[in-house]
C-alpha cells in the first residue's frame, strides 16, 4: 500500500459582519441586573447580546450547527431559553454563557417559546404543529398535546389558572387543561392563520392577530366551580346596535368542546381594533405589566397601543356618566339614565406609530417604573434600533436611542478580497465597502459604494477598487477613506476583475462584450501638489458574447474568458490571439482560477459540476460533481493544486485538482454562499452569505487523512438516519391528544447502549462470584478475587453502584427515550437493582420516576411474568415509606425557610423604622441649628 496524502484540516475560526438574523426573534435581557439595555438576538446558530447604549457586543452564547428560531428569557432574567432549526432547545445561562439544558422533542423548527410566570416549566411549539411543555427544574420533558394542523405560532400560560392558550397556522386557537391534558376547547373565529396572540387586562382579555388588518378582541370569563357552565349569559336583545349584528357569519364564535362538561373558560368576542397595516401580523405581543400592546406586519411601522387598567376604565366611564347626565339636563330630558359604555377602542388607545429605517422582523419592549417605553427593533437588513417613548408626555413621540449597524452590511456581501500582508480583508455589498482587521474581526472602514460586483486591492494595499454593477470603477483610498476616481469602465455590470501578475495593471469583463485592460498611473492633482494613483485604459478585446468571468495565468502570457455561450475561450494577453476554447459545460461558468504553475485552469459553472483542463492543450482532465447548486466561487490555494468552492447549496468544498477528490466541506453558512477569497499565504478562508454573516475558517496544524474523513462522514449519516428512523411505540398508548415529549436520538440510543452494557457487567460480576464462592468453598480457604477493570477504574465499587453510576449520568431529559429502547430483558435485573437502591434510600426521586416509566410502558410483561410478583410487592413497600420520608424532609425543610423568611421580614421592618425616626430626629436638629444662625443674624 502507497503513502496516504496527507492534507490539512481548515476549521471555523469566527463569524463577523452580522448583527442579527432576521429568522429568529429579539428579547431584552438583564444583564447584570440591568433591564432594558442589552438585547439578544438570534445570529446564524449563535445569540449574540448587545449593548444597545454603547452599540458592543457583550455576550455570545455559542451554538452547534443548527440556525436560531426562537428566544425566550426566564422570568428571574438570569436565563435564556433558545429555539433552533432542528427542533432543540438549549437553555443558556446568561452568568456564564454556558448552555446547562437540551430538550429534544420535536421534529422541526421551534417557531414559539413561553415560560410560566414562575419559570419551572416552558412551553414550546414547532413547525411539526406540536406543543410540547417542559419541566425546567427537573431538566424533563413532561407531555406533548397534539391537536394544531398546521405550525403553532403562539404559546401562552394563563398565570392563575393551570391554562394554555396556542394559536396555528391552521387557523385555529386552542385553550389546553394542564391539569387533564386535554383541549377542551378551539375557537374557529378566524378566516385566515393566526399569525399571533397576547393576553391583556389582567388576562381577561385574548388579542388575536390575523392576516388582515384586524385585531379580534376575546373576552375571557373563568367559569366558577359549581356553576353551571352550560348555563345561557344574558342573551342580547333584540333591539341590539346593528353595528354589532352586521357582518355576523364572521364574527360569530365556534366552540368546538370535546369536554363540554369540564368547560372552564367562556370566550366571546366582543369586537375588533384596527390596524392601519393592511397586510397579516408579524409579531403581536405585550409588555411584562400588560399595559402596552404593539404590532406590526411585513413593512416598517410598529403600531403601539396603550391598554387601560380597571381604575383608568372606571374613571372614565365616570367622566362619560357625568357628561351624559350633563346633556340630559340641558335638553331638559326626563328619561331614565342609560347606561354609559366605552367603547373598544376607548378601553384599547393608539399612542403612536413608530416608523423604522427598513422592514420590522421582531421587536421587544419593555416598560420602565418610570412610566418611559424601551423599544428594540431588529429589522430585515442587518440592524438593530432601539426607541424610547415617553407616555406621559401629552402627544407621545418616539425618540430613536441608539442604532447598531457597523458590525455589517446592509445586503448581501457579493464580493471579497485579501491584503497582501493576510491582515485587511474587503467586503463589498450593494451600499458600502468595509475595511475589516482580521485579527480583532472590528470594521476600521467604510466607505459608501454602488452596487458592488467585483474588487481587489491595489499592490501596495493603500487602495482598493471596485466594479459595480453600473459599469463603473470606484477607486478608494483607504487612509482617508474617501473615493478618489469613479471611471464608466463598460456599458453594463463589471462582472470580473484581476490583477496582473506583474502588479502594473488589471483587466475587467464586463456584461457589454468587452474585456478591457487598465494599467495602474500616477496623476497630478489639481487640488494638491502630491501626485495620486489613477487608472488608464490601455486597451480592449471584444467578444461575441457578455464576460462573466476574467484570469491571467501566472507567468502573464494568457487570458482565460468565460463567456455566456457555457465556453471558456484562452487568449495570448501580447497579440490577444485566440488560443484555446474550453467546451463542456452545460450552463455558463460563473468562475474560474488558474493554478500558481499555469499548467491547470479549473472551471466551476452554474449547471453545478467543477471541470479540471490542462492549460497545455485544453483537455478536460476530470468533471467533478461539485454542489447541489450553481458553483459561485472558486480559488486555487496558494503554491498548491489544492481549491476551494463555494456553491449555492450553503457549503464550501475544498479539493485535490491532481487526485480529482474532494477533501473536506466547510460546513456553517444557512443559505446561499456568494463567494470567497484566500488569503496569500493560504492559512484563511473568508466566505459571504445569504444569511448576512461573514465567516472566517482556518488552516489547523491538524492532518486531515481522507479514508478517516469518509468513515466519519459515514457515521454521521447513520446517526442521522437513527434518529429518523419511527419513533418506538408505548404499549397501550394511542395516538390522541397527548403523548411522551421527548423523541429518539442518537444521544437516547447511546445512553440506552451504556445502561445495557452496565448491567451485562453486572450479571457477568455475579456469575463470576457465585463461581468464586463454590471455588472457595471447595478450596477450604480464601481465593483473592480478581477485580473487574471498569470497576477499579471507580474506585472498586460493587457491581450494583456501577450500575447505579451509569443510570445517574442519564441526562434528565434523555431517560425516557432511552428507557423506551431498552429491551425487556434487561428490565428485570433494573427492578430488582432499584428494590436494594430505593431500601438504601439512594436517588429516590430519579430511581421512581424511572420505575414508573417502566411500569407504565412494559405493564403488561411485568404483571404476568411470576418470578417478579416478589420484586413488584417489595418495590409497592420501600418506596411508599422512602417517598413519604422525602415529602416529610421537604415539608420540614419548607416550613423552616417560611419560618426564617417571616424573621428575617419583621428584622427589616423594624430597622425600616427605626431608620427613619433617625432620619426624622437628624432633620429637628439640623433645622433647629438654621433657625438659631438665622436669630442670630438677625
């Protein structure tokens, strides 16, 4: 066997020039126990928190591979619950940025998130039109309702009642019994998805937010115990307003009840709040008190609402009252008083609109004691706004607070290029040019441009310059950040740009059939007395067909020309002679590079293939099946036959132009990769996306061997066919309302494999001392025991602790699913282990929750196999008299912290006072001192 080629490993080293994704949602969080300044935001597959007050980036919390959906904080602020693409949800603690939780339940992305008022359970619901509920505090799922046909696109507790509320893109709002698990009952209202929800009034009141101009208002009437809830409320009269008997069919409610007995809640409509948006909600919610609502759609303008308390609705309704009877007097009418109502839109104000700089994508707000409104907006091109709203003020106008925007473009990053010392790298989009450092990742220019295409630097590195999509050259000088000449180069779009070898010049191709060649000059200025760089046009080749992409072969003797007719034609650059034409493509080649030795030219075309020629003769050496899309970018690395690719399809392949095989895929981009640039000594990799984000890859130290590589790749592909492989079915468990939250992966398999691998140790370690026994019995003496290696390793633990080692290191979430795939033959020995473990009074509240499990899922098996009658009857004793030892430590341990808690409370308030009587006595003695120098004075 040959030697292995030995290749090595680019990895991902940073992801810059984004300030926030627009897929997920923005959230105020407190850091530091400061509400209202930093906000987080979803970026790619990490959260980025910024301060909004000094625009810097305070905090990333770090994510796997999987893009942002969904941000929700805990209610103590000191947690952020994160909803990503694949269904996980990860719980960040935001003191040290480390993710303590992982639930894993559904199949798609998590598209809404809700914590209890208290925060020990959150809710969430996904694309796969589950909701599923989750115990923070014990790391576990609890239960998944199923009932929604469409994706949820709102979860709500109701605090005092053990309620949910969820609304669907299926049109449907649905109210959930906590308690039951059941929905016992489905508003059908709506004509159109339910793109949100919030609870106003002190949770009286459900706003619903459609795909029309509608806000739909719901009263919300708790149903007494006792009462009768089929019970009719007072019907209207006949002689009702017909403004609220027009248009009846649509706002009529539906109530589909399965449990028309157990009906808790009554919900009516009782009209509608107009938006001045025309087209469907985006994201309608609430402040933390309730008071505030806003909304908006798919264009620039929050609306913003102020909702009345009791006490504000009571006054005014006593203002109505008096002016009413005010009027009766002067119209001398004798007719008995009527009753006064406000209206809706009374009870629910507009205060003002805010109009952002781009479209809305989320926002957050929250509302200071102060009474002042703090608004964040995170919008569809890479900003973040925040605004502040004074209410008090007689006409509330929002003032813009702050505006994060350097840390990105504004579009899509089309072009990009390196520096010459490996340090600068240029980034140009269809607004600016920026300028970044690629040691700190900051941005140390920006300069305004047209729609860029292509760039370069200019050897020296003191200048760059771009193509633009108008046809023109813009030359900037970095120093000062300024445009020192814009020249019209060609009559449409400069597709391609490259520097000559010989540094003196570059040539351009553009979308009028031209290919021009420019050298580089040094012009007096009329303004200053030093001279400065310009670009002269030399001469020019024109073509039959539009020029998509330019290269000069290294020793400066040949151009290769792609053109739009799927060819590349090579010409000698002194006579511009044609040379060679380069026929296989099917679609156009939208790039191409040329190997530092010129023996190569490898071509990546839209029709998704990277073919390999020779540079001698024009063969096609290889055609390789690149991307899943149009190949974008390609660049060979540098004094080497080694190239990268970027395509469409969101990856970045890097491969072996001598070999023909692709070596490894630079995996993290979410969509479309637009290109790429290399820096000269080879050691980076900088790439632009669709998805807004820059990122930066680096050339490790690591060996990349290409059969381990491929092996690895295998392995990942099965664990990802694992965990789509048909979920294991409970017995006795049909497919209705609810069902197990959690769902198999390759982490429930694993730790099902290492619980099932304990126990064979266990059951070897006992045969082996049974044997031990007989041997000793039959020696007459003592024979040493040779300790298994496993459990040296623990501390040479008993066969039964190890088992109860490896149960213990079961993730909380996990248990279920990996107790699901655990076979019965393996249950047996777990009951017997968990009888000893429960009477040494070790992990009772772990060990009986898995007994239940297990009980539940195999009680059919267990109940009729005899030898564990004995097991099950000692098991029903020990742990009824180890669980209520727990429940009476608990209830002990409670009624002492309650106790310290009142000792602690009436300390305070006798310090309270007695503060202040020395307040008091320290301002007698003060004023007392003044009024004697006054008389003295005097």
């Amino acid at each position: 066997m040959g030697l292995t080629r030995q290749y090595l490993r680019y990895g991902p080293a940073a992801l810059f020039g984004l300030v926030g994704s627009a897929r997920g949602n923005a959230a105020f969080v407190a850091l530091r126990g400061e509400r209202g300044r930093c906000v987080a935001v979803p970026a790619c597959e990490h959260v980025f928190v910024w301060d909004t007050r000094k625009g810097e980036k305070v905090l990333i919390l770090k994510g796997l591979k999987q893009e942002v959906t969904c941000l929700c904080p805990s209610p103590d602020g000191l947690h952020l619950a994160v909803g990503y693409e694949d269904g996980s949800i990860r719980v960040f603690s935001l003191l040290s940025g480390e993710a303590n939780i992982t639930f894993n339940g559904h199949k798609a992305a998590v598209t809404a998130l809700q914590y209890d008022h208290l925060g020990g359970q959150l809710v969430s619901g996904s694309k796969d039109t589950d909701v599923i509920v989750w115990d923070v505090i014990n790391e576990s799922g609890l239960y998944r309702l199923r009932g929604h046909k469409d994706a949820v696109t709102q979860v709500l507790f109701l605090k005092e009642k053990n309620l949910l509320v969820t609304s669907g893109k299926d049109t449907l709002v649905k109210w959930w019994d906590l308690d039951t698990q059941h929905c016992f009952k489905t508003l059908v209202g709506h004509r159109t998805e339910v793109w949100g929800m919030a609870l106003i009034s002190e949770e009286k009141r459900l706003i619903t937010g459609s795909a029309d101009s509608e806000l739909r208002v719901w009263d919300i009437t708790y149903i007494q115990e006792g009462k009768d809830p089929d019970e009719p409320e007072s019907k209207k009269s006949k002689g009702s307003s017909p403004a609220a008997e027009e248009n009846t069919e649509e706002d009529e409610t539906l109530e589909l009840d399965e449990h028309p007995e157990e009906r808790l809640v009554k919900c009516s409509k009782v009209g509608s709040i107009m938006r001045e948006g025309r087209d469907r909600v985006v994201t309608l919610a609430t402040d933390r008190t309730g008071k505030i609502l806003a909304c908006h759609g798919t264009d620039v303008v929050l609306e913003v609402f102020a909702v009345l308390s009791e006490e504000e609705v009571q006054k005014k309704l006593e203002k109505k009252m008096k002016k009413a009877k005010k009027k009766a007097k002067q119209n001398s009418e004798e007719e008995p008083e009527r009753s006064v109502e406000l209206s809706l839109q009374e009870e629910i104000q507009r205060v003002t609109n805010i109009r952002a700089s781009s479209k809305i994508k989320s926002f957050d707000l929250i509302l200071s004691p102060k009474g002042e409104l703090k608004i964040v907006l995170l919008l569809q091109n890479n900003i973040i706004e925040s605004y502040n709203l004074n209410l008090s003020a007689q006409v509330p106008q929002a003032v813009r607070a702050s505006k994060i925007t350097i840390g990105g473009h504004r579009s899509d990053v089309r072009t990009l290029a390196f520096s010459s010392d490996n340090i600068a790298i240029l980034s140009a989009a269809a607004e600016s040019v920026k300028i970044w450092n690629r040691v700190t990742l900051q941005c140390i220019r920006t300069m305004d441009c047209e729609y860029a295409l292509c760039s370069l630097f200019v050897p020296g590195d003191r200048q760059v310059i771009v193509g633009t999509k108008t046809g023109k050259l813009q030359l900037y000088d970095l120093a000062s950040g300024s445009l020192m000449e814009a020249l019209n180069a060609h009559d449409g779009a400069v597709w391609s740009i490259a520097l000559s070898p010989d540094q003196r010049g570059f040539v351009t191709g553009g979308a009028d059939k031209c290919v021009k060649f420019w050298e580089f000059e040094l012009v007096k200025d009329e303004s200053s007395v030093q001279k400065r760089l310009s670009m002269k046009h030399v001469r020019s080749l024109q073509l039959d067909e539009d020029v998509l992409c330019v290269r000069y072969s290294p020793n400066q003797k040949l151009l290769a020309v792609s053109l739009l007719d799927c060819t590349v034609k090579i010409f000698y650059v002194d006579t511009l002679k044609f040379f060679l034409s380069l026929y296989g493509h099917k679609l156009p080649v939208l790039c191409m590079d040329i190997s530092y030795d010129g023996t190569l030219i490898a071509t990546g075309s839209a029709d998704r293939n990277v073919k390999i020629w020779g540079l001698d003769f024009g063969d096609c050496h290889r055609s390789l099946f690149a991307h899943d899309d149009s190949v974008m970018y390609l660049q060979f690395v540098a004094k080497s036959h080694l190239f990268f690719t970027a395509g469409k399809d969101s990856k970045i392949k890097q491969w072996d132009a001598d070999k023909f095989e692709h070596i490894q895929t630079l995996e993290g981009h979410h969509q479309e990769v637009w290109c790429l640039a290399l820096s000269p000594n080879g050691d980076y990799v900088v790439s632009a996306s669709h998805d807004k984000s820059l990122r930066l890859w680096e050339r490790t130290r690591e060996p990349l061997v290409l059969e381990e590589e491929r092996e690895m790749q295998r392995e990942a592909e099965y664990e990802e066919s694992v965990a789509k492989e048909e979920q294991p079915v409970v017995a006795g468990e049909t497919q209705g309302e609810t069902g197990l939250a959690g769902k198999k992966t390759i982490e429930t398999i694993k730790a099902a494999e290492r619980i099932m691998e304990a126990i064979e140790l266990y059951r070897e370690e006992m045969a082996k001392l049974m044997e031990h026994k007989a041997i000793c019995k039959a020696a007459g003496k003592e024979v040493p025991f040779p300790v298994n290696p496993i459990l040296r390793a623990y501390g040479n633990i008993t066969p039964s602790a190890y088992v109860l080692e490896v149960f213990k290191k079961v993730k909380s979430s996990e248990l279920e699913e990996s107790l699901l795939v655990l076979p019965f033959s393996y249950v047996p020995d777990l009951l017997r282990l968990f009888n000893e473990y429960i009477h040494l009074g070790l992990e009772v509240e772990l060990l009986c929750r898995a007994l239940l499990f297990l009980l539940k899922i195999h009680f059919g098996q267990i109940t009729s196999n005899h030898m564990l009658v004995t097991v099950i009857e000692n098991l029903k004793k020990t742990t009824i008299s180890r669980v209520s030892e727990a429940r009476d430590v608990l209830g002990f341990n409670m009624a002492g912290l309650q106790y310290l808690k009142r000792e602690i409370e009436a300390k305070d308030e006798v310090t309270f006072f007695a503060d202040a009587t020395d307040r008091f006595e320290e301002k007698k003695r003060k004023r007392k001192k003044k009024e004697k120098m006054v008389l003295a004075v005097l």
